[in-house]
C-alpha cells in the first residue's frame, strides 16, 4: 500500500470514512458479481462432462437454468458495483470541490496570489475530475482485479494442478506486458496535463485581453504562440493514443499465445487421462479471468500517479491555514471614534520596498479624505488595511483606540463598504449586485442607492432594476460600472467607505458630485477615497498626499498648495499650468 500513501491515500480513506455504507455496498456488489463469475467455468464444464459427454439433456437443462441465474447474478452485481462507485465517486468530487471553494474564500489575499487565480481553477476543475476517476477506479477495478485474479487461479488449481504453471506463466507475462505500457505512458500523461495546464493559462489570458491584442495588432505574435502549446498538447496526445492503441492487441497476442499452450498442455493431459474436456475449458475460462484481473489491476495502478498528483495539489489548497487573525466573534467595532494609521507600515512578501511605510494619521467619522498620489505610490495598499484585506507588517491601524485585528473579522467588515479599482461586478442584474451589499434592501432602497451615485437614469434606460450585467459588468461603461459599485457600497449603509480610486473613470464633474451626493447621504460615516486625480481633494475635508509609499503631508487644499511640493506639482500637471 505504499503508494496509496501521502495526499491520495489520505483523501481516500477520508472520503471512505464519511461514505462507509455506499462503500460497503460497492464492495458486497462487487464480491457477489465476482463470486458468481467464478462459478460460471466450474457449472460448464459440468455441463459438458456430465451432460454433454454423456448425453444427459435433462442435466444439461437443469445446470444450464442454473448457470442463467449466475449469470443474472454476476450482471446484477457488476452494475450495482458500477453505480454505486460513480455515486461514491462523484460525491466525492462534490465535497472536494465545495471545500475547495469554501477554503479559498478564507485566505488572504496574499495567499491566494501566491496559488494563482488560474491554479485555483485548474484545482477545483481538473484536478478534482482526476481525483474523482481516481477513487472509482480504485473503488472498483483495483479492488475486484486481485481478487478475480487470485480467486481464478485458485479455482484452476482446483481443476488441475497439473495445469498451474501455465496460467502462472499467463499471469507473469500480462504483468510484465501491461506493466511496460503503464510505464512509458504514465509520464506522458502527466506531461500532457502539464501541457493543458499552460494551454488553459495562456487562453485565459488571451481571451480576456483580446480586445488590447487587437488593439497592439499582435494577433500573429499571439497566435503563433498558442499553435506552438497547442502543437505540443497534439504531439503528446497522440503518443498517448498510439501506445493506448497498441496495447490492446498486444494483450490479445498474448492471451491467445497462453490459450494456443493452454490447449496444447490439455490435450496431452486429457489423452493420458488426467484431465476432462468440461475441465479444460473451464481451465481457459479462468484463464481468461486471471488475464482480465490482471490488466484491470494495472490499468488501476496507472491512475495513480496522476491521482497522487491532483490530490497534493488539492490538498495544498486545504491545508493553507488562513494566516488572518480575528478577534473573537462578538467583539464588534465602532468606529464613532478616529480611526487612527499609527505607523502603519506594509511590504508585500518578497518584495524588496515597503509599499507603505511609517504611515500615521487620522481620519474622523462625518468627514471625506481624500488620498491622492501618482500611481505605485501606495494608495491602494493604504486603503486595503482597512478591511484587513492586508495587515501591517509593522505599526497598526486602530479604530477607538483598538488595534482592528482584534475585531472579529466578519463584524469589521460588515461595517465597511469598499470599493476596490475594478469595480467587481458579477454577471446577473442590477439589483442582484447591489443586493450583494444588503440582500433584503427594498426596490425603493436600491433606488435611493443609485440615486445617490448619479446611476438611476442610466439604469432606467437600461429598463430597470432588472437590466442585466454582462461577465465583470462588460455591458456597461468603465464610470458606469463604478457608480454601480458605489451605489452598492451605499446600500449597505457603512460606518465606514473605502473608495479605491472609485471614480477614475468618470468626468471630473460627474465624480465630484457622486462624491458630494454620498458625503451628503452619509454624513456620519468616515469616507476614505483614493484617487490620482486632484479634482476629487476639492470635495475632501483632508487632503493626505502619499508619495513612494509615505505620506508626505495632510491638509486642505489652499494649504497643501502653498506648502507642500508633490502636491503642488500634481495639481500643475493635471490642470496644465505651467509656471
Ligand atoms: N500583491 C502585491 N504584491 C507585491 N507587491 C505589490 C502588491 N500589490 C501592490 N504591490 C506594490 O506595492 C506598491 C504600491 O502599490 P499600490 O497598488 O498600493 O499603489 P497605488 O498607489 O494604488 O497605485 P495605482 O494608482 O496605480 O493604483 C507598488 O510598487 C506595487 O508594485
Ligand atoms: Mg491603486
């Protein structure tokens, strides 16, 4: 069973644990067919020496309608091990691919870059399908295969033992055949998984940049490129295929070379007396049993590489505990009081600067902050360690003086609204995206909402609340998509808006009457905005200008204008003044 250990092993024996009576009776199903298969040779090579040879008709009949009912046995049995497999193995696949969701919603976000979006999906698709096929063919094929071999072997010892070192030489050769196709097609399977790996990524990729291929004109370039994936996927696949094709008859050949002996060292045996015709067709009845069990057992084996691969790499998903703390359920925020960066401080893993560095400042509830500075200059980083989406990596953000990592999480962020530069819309209506936010708010709430954020009229013209929202809202304008994702962060009716760089795409007039309405409109929550744009600091009650990950200076506008420098020059490269 060694290699029935490690991330294979484990899952199984999970997965039989919590399945025992479906995997019980996939064992009894199997038992009974295999049984009743057995007996088949032993019932006609009765009929043969005791009725056939001996003319005895009514014999025949009688052991005949016995041998109908074994038959129906076997069949019954064999279809009850198949469904109930599929059953246990499809649940499995089920469970796997639930918990694989559910698993990944816990990680932070550092944890789900470090496995990759397109890795996350190959998992819970590909490599959950693998692992499913996987636990039906041990279920079943790996587990009938030795007995059908070793129960056949023994039934023809019965027979004649005289007969043994031809089916034991039988048994040999098919292992040894079986075993070489086995070894030189497992690694280019694998590789050819490797292959549609790289395929699904670089398609992911091109389909959603499709429009910025066309637009560089590069198609040639891209194409080129999928071909070559694609080319090498073919010249795996039908390496494959021709080894899978060879190998049938090569078990035929040597199936049939072992009968040619077989009925050799039988005839010999059956002159000189030591055995019956019945018996030696029985015999090659068995014999073709034990050539069946063996080719099932290897064919079983076969999938397991593949499966102890899928299953790690599942189990590697699983087994990445969360690395957020939350503090205990109940221990709710307020943010009534300033919420305060107190040298907050953040470097991704790896990377070699501090995105934000020693950041300390407050902002108070009924008051907008705007924080502007030029692109990579932190904003968004900033701005994600309010609903904890990053942690500091040294000081601390505190909300009445309580460090936010001991709020429990769910009530943190239940009372923040963010808004991520994206927007995140998901295919479906309009009101099933903003109920996301709150998701037994009235039509009349959704409205107010969209009235907030300038969206209302847009949406009637799209026929309400129903207008459907194309994959990643593609249906609508880039301002369109982020007053939609506003007016679903208002919904929500935070204590706290996080706004990262919500109104890049909109006019300078429409985003600042957006941004007046919600101050309007949530006059007790504390609203935080990132934005490049020097606009949005005219609508701010503080202005924080962040550069390289500092922040430089707070103030207002006039002030920030006569003493501070970067901010200065922003407001003259963007308004085109030029000293
Ligand atoms: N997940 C990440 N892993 C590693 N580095 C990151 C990650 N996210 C951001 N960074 C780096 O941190 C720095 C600050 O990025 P951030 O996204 O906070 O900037 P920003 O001011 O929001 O920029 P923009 O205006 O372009 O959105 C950048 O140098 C960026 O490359
Ligand atoms: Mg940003």
């Amino acid at each position: 069973m060694g290699r029935f250990g490690g991330a294979f092993g484990k899952l199984l024996t999970d997965a039989i644990k919590q399945r025992r009576w479906l995997f019980t009776g996939v064992m009894v199903a199997q038992v009974v067919a295999m049984i009743a298969g057995l007996v088949q040779p032993t019932l006609n090579s009765l009929i043969i020496d005791n009725g056939v040879v001996a003319g005895d008709i009514p014999y025949v009949e009688r052991v005949g309608a016995v041998m109908f009912a074994v038959a129906v046995v076997n069949f019954v049995g064999s279809m009850a091990a198949v469904a109930l497999g599929s059953r246990l193995s499809t649940g499995v696949a089920k469970d796997l691919r639930s918990r694989l969701y559910r698993h990944s919603m816990t990680l932070s976000a550092n944890q789900f870059h470090r496995l990759g979006t397109s890795s996350m999906m190959t998992r819970t698709m590909q490599d959950v399908t693998v692992t499913q096929q996987s636990v039906f063919m041990v279920n079943t094929v790996a587990a009938t295969g030795p007995l059908i071999t070793i129960g056949a072997i023994v039934m023809s010892l019965r027979m004649s033992v005289r007969m043994s070192p031809v089916i034991a030489v039988a048994a040999i050769l098919m292992a040894i055949v079986v075993g070489i196709f086995i070894a030189r097609i497992t690694p280019l399977a694998v590789q050819s998984r490797q292959a549609v790996d790289g395929l699904n990524h670089s398609l992911r990729e091109q389909l959603s940049g499709t429009q910025v291929i066309r637009a560089f004109g590069r198609e040639k370039l891209v194409s080129a490129r999928f071909a070559e994936s694609n080319e090498r996927l073919t010249a795996l696949m039908r390496r494959v295929g021709a080894l899978q094709a060879l190998l049938m008859p090569v078990v035929l050949v040597v199936a049939n070379l072992t009968m040619v002996v077989t009925n050799l060292v039988g005839a010999k045996l059956i002159d000189s007396g030591h055995l019956t015709i019945g018996e030696l067709t029985a015999f090659s009845g068995y014999l073709v049993q034990v050539v069946g069990g063996v080719t099932m057992l290897m064919a079983a084996a076969a999938v397991i590489p593949q499966a102890q691969a899928s299953a790690s790499r599942i189990a590697d998903v699983l087994e990445t505990d969360t690395d957020t703390v939350s503090g205990p359920a109940g221990n709710r925020p307020t943010f009534a009081a300033p919420i305060e960066f107190v040298g907050a401080t953040v470097q991704y893993p790896g990377a070699e600067l501090a995105a934000v560095s020693d950041v300390s400042f407050t902002c108070a509830a009924g008051e907008v902050t705007v924080v502007v500075g030029g692109t990579a200059s932190g904003k968004s980083t900033l701005l994600a360690l309010l609903p904890r989406l990053v942690d500091p990596t040294a000081g601390a953000v505190r909300a009445g003086g309580v460090d936010l990592r001991s709020w429990s999480m769910p009530d943190l962020r239940e009372r923040i609204s963010y808004v991520s530069q994206d927007g995140s819309l998901i295919s479906g209506t309009v009101a099933g995206n903003l109920r996301l936010a709150a998701k037994d708010a009235s039509d009349d709430d959704l409205w107010s909402a969209l009235e907030v954020t300038a969206a209302a009229d847009f949406v009637r013209e799209r026929g309400g609340l129903t207008a459907e929202v194309g994959q990643a809202g593609g249906n609508f304008s880039g301002g369109q998509r982020q007053r939609l994702a506003l007016a679903r962060a208002v919904l929500r009716g935070p204590q706290v808006y996080v706004i990262d760089d919500g109104f890049s795409a909109m006019d300078p007039r429409t985003a600042t009457s957006v941004l007046k309405n919600l101050r309007g409109a949530a006059s007790e929550s504390t609203i935080i905005v990132a934005a490049q744009q020097i606009t949005m600091a005219r609508v701010a009650d503080r202005i924080a200008v962040v550069d390289g990950g500092r922040l430089v200076a707070t103030g207002d506008h006039l002030w920030l204008l006569d003493r501070c420098r970067p901010y200065r020059e922003m407001v003259e490269a963007q308004s085109g003044v030029v000293r």
